[in-house]
C-alpha cells in the first residue's frame, strides 16, 4: 500500500531523504494555509507533517498559525512535530 505523505521541503532534506524514505518536495507560492490543505487534498494524501514555531497562546491568536489551520482543516491526518 502506497502511503502519500506531504512534508515541508526542509523536513524532506535534512530528516526524510538521508535515512532513504521516500517522500517528495514540493515548493508552491501562496497562502501556506491554504496550498498545503489544497495539496494534500490534490494529492490524496494520508498525512501532512508539519513542524511547530512554538508560539505563545497569545501570538497564535493574533496572528493565527499555520499548523492550527492545517490541523482543523486538512481533509488527512496532521502530525505536529515540536521544536527541541
């Protein structure tokens, strides 16, 4: 079974392609939001992984977030990965 994941192209160079998974860039111009639910979706994905920024409550809410969208919004599963 085919697994359709999409990853940031950060998390596909420096975690994803040097221990051999397969997993494929994308680079789209855009509203992050918005491209990332709209290619999952394109793509038939089974998950989006996303990385956090670890903003405060407050940031969040006055700025908004990308993972907070993604998470409420994506038609697959989300998985937030946290900073260290």
């Amino acid at each position: 079974e085919k697994v359709c994941v999409c990853v940031c192209v950060c998390v596909y160079l420096f975690i994803y392609k040097p221990v051999g998974l397969d997993a494929t860039p994308v680079v789209q111009c855009g509203r992050p939001t918005h491209q990332i639910c709209k290619h999952a979706e394109n793509e038939n994905a089974d998950m989006v992984i996303l990385s956090s920024r670890g903003k405060t409550a407050l940031r969040r809410i006055l700025l908004g977030s990308v993972s907070t969208y993604c998470i409420h919004n994506c038609v697959c599963s989300v998985v937030l990965v946290k900073p260290q």
